[in-house]
C-alpha cells in the first residue's frame, strides 16, 4: 500500500507544475508559439494566433534582429528585382522575417508586395491579410488587397479561357483522329482506277485533266496521313499510274480541315506533283472524281455498276449528312 505521505507528495509535485504552467507569461507563451511555428512553418493558424497576442502585448514585442536583418535583404532584392525570379528571392527573404517575427507586420506587407509582383496572387492575399490582422484598419494595406483581388480575378479568368481554348483543341485533335482512321481504313494502302469521265464541267474544262477518256484507264495508289500542328488536317494522296506513261506519277494531295464547328472535314486541293513528262496535259483546278454530290457517283454505277466506290470524305460521323455538303471520291474499284 501506498502511504498518505507518498500520496501528498504526488499530489504537491502536480500542484507545483500546474501553478508553473499558469504563472508563464504572454511573452513566454509568444516565444513559445515562435518555436512552434519555426517547426511548422504553414501552420496558418497557429500564425494568426501569434499575431493577435502579439497586438494585445504592451509594450509590442521588440522586433529580432534575423528579423531585421532579413527585411534589410529583402528590400534589397526587392530593389535590384527585374523578373519574377527576382522577386521570388525577395520573397524568401521576408518569409524568414515572418518566421523571426511573425507579429511583425511590415513583414508580412513587404512579402505580400512582392509576391503580388512576382504574380502569385493567393499567396500574396494571404501575406496581406496577415498583415490586415496587425493593423485592421490601415487603409495602405486594404487598398493592395483590393488591388491584389482584382488581378487575382483577371487571371483566374484568363486561366479559364486558356483552360478552354486547351479543352477544345483537344477536342478537335480527337475528332480529326477519328476521320483518320476512317480514311485509313478506306483508303491508304488501297489501289482504285478511274475512267469516269467529267459531267459537270464546261468543254474547255474537260480538255484538262477532268477529262477521262474511256479508252485512258489508270489507277491510283491512296495514302492518308494526319499532321497535328498549327495547321491540324487529314492529307489524303493519289499517285496516278496507268495505260498512258505521260499521266505516270500525277501526285494529288487533298487537305482536310475541321470546320469551325469543329464537326465537319472540310477539303481543298493543296498541290499536284507533276511527275509525268508532258506536264501540260494536266492543267485543271481539280479532277473530276472529288465532287460535293453525288452525280458522278450516280454517272459511275450507270457505266461500271458494283465496281464504283464512293468514298466519304467527311460529315458527321458515321458519315451521314446532307450529301450537297458532303465531298466523295467517286473512284472505280482495283484489287
């Protein structure tokens, strides 16, 4: 059993401690929260907390010499600064200000300031309010905030439009891979002939290129690509190769571009590669066989039947619309 003496010096040397806990002064407890905070350096509450106390001492708590030291370098980087990196390192200079007073308002102003210039709006915003909390009414300090508030919004805004400006890009990347693959599939590695001749060009047209005489068969070799850039487009190739060496190598390259609606693929003819030897043969705007109907398609089945392929180069996927705004190649088919 434990005896009454030993129970009374327990509990004296509890009493003892209790009253030594109770007699610290607002000053030890300020230092002692310092320490604290020193170990925690984002431990913001703690922060506000050392600030209000140290309001409420008089008189106010003299000011560390690190502190001062540090706002001394912190001016002078803020001085000299001319980039953001520069106003970064005098930011971290007033940080450890703020560690080694962080009652101390000025400091918590000065950071604030620079991080405004540096452009780290919530972090500046939070420095100053901490500075508001040492002086709630100094109107200096109220006026960068709402200053600080507005670029803070502006920028948010900006980032937003960026943001979704970015999302539609993507979007747009994402519809024009689904064309590629369509066209890949229908047409690269693919060989189609043609002797379709026009009938829907003038007569001095149809002494062109357009111009497919029965007796002139040839095929052509298709290849698709997709170039993702600043000028996104699905390219479709046809090398020319046939009964007739002159018109050999006639290379024609089709772009595709999604329209602003961001649904549609629409195409123009980017270049024709003259490979053939008599170039002069081949002086059109464009063949016969890229049509934005589906006449040629129709004139094709009434002279070769099952053999004509029609091949969509765009619409809403899978590949319906309006045929009037919708481009096909009208090609014969060749295994």
């Amino acid at each position: 059993m434990i005896s009454i003496s030993k129970r009374l010096s327990v509990v004296l040397t509890f009493l003892v401690l209790a009253s030594s806990v109770h007699a610290q002064s607002p000053r030890e407890q300020l230092q002692q929260m310092v320490e604290q905070l020193q170990k925690a350096p984002n431990d913001n509450a703690l922060r506000e907390r050392i600030i209000k106390l140290g309001a409420e001492l008089k008189p106010a708590p003299a000011i560390p010499e690190e502190a001062e030291r540090r706002m001394v370098r912190g001016e002078t980087a803020f001085k000299g600064a001319t980039s953001v990196a520069d106003y970064q390192e005098a930011a971290k200079e007033y940080e450890q200000a703020t560690l080694a007073a962080p009652w101390y308002g000025d400091a918590y102003y000065n950071l604030g300031l620079v991080q405004d210039k540096a452009g780290d709006y919530k972090a500046a915003l939070r420095s100053l309010n901490f500075a508001l909390l040492t002086s709630p009414d100094n109107k200096e300090i109220k006026a960068l905030i709402y200053q600080v508030e507005y670029r803070a919004e502006k920028e948010d805004k900006r980032a937003r439009i960026e943001q979704a400006k970015h999302q539609a890009v993507l979007a747009r990347t994402e519809r024009l891979r689904d064309y590629y693959k369509v066209l890949k599939r229908l047409v690269d590695g693919k060989t189609f002939g043609n002797s379709v001749k026009c009938s829907m060009c003038t007569e001095a047209q149809a002494k062109g290129a357009n111009w497919k005489s029965f007796s002139n068969r040839y095929v052509a070799y298709g290849a698709v690509s997709i170039k993702e850039d600043a000028d996104s487009r699905v390219e479709i190739s046809f090398v020319t190769n046939g009964d007739n060496p002159q018109y050999d190598g006639l290379n024609y390259i089709f772009y595709g571009r999604l329209d602003e609606g961001g649904k549609i693929l629409r195409w123009t003819m980017k270049e024709r590669v003259f490979l053939a030897e008599n170039k002069n043969e081949w002086r059109d705007e464009g063949p016969s066989w890229i049509n934005a109907n589906n006449s040629v398609f129709m004139y094709c089945q009434k002279y070769y039947g099952s053999n004509c392929e029609q091949i969509p180069l765009g619409a809403d996927s899978p590949w319906e619309g309006d045929p009037s705004s919708t481009y096909y190649i009208v090609l014969m088919k060749r295994e």
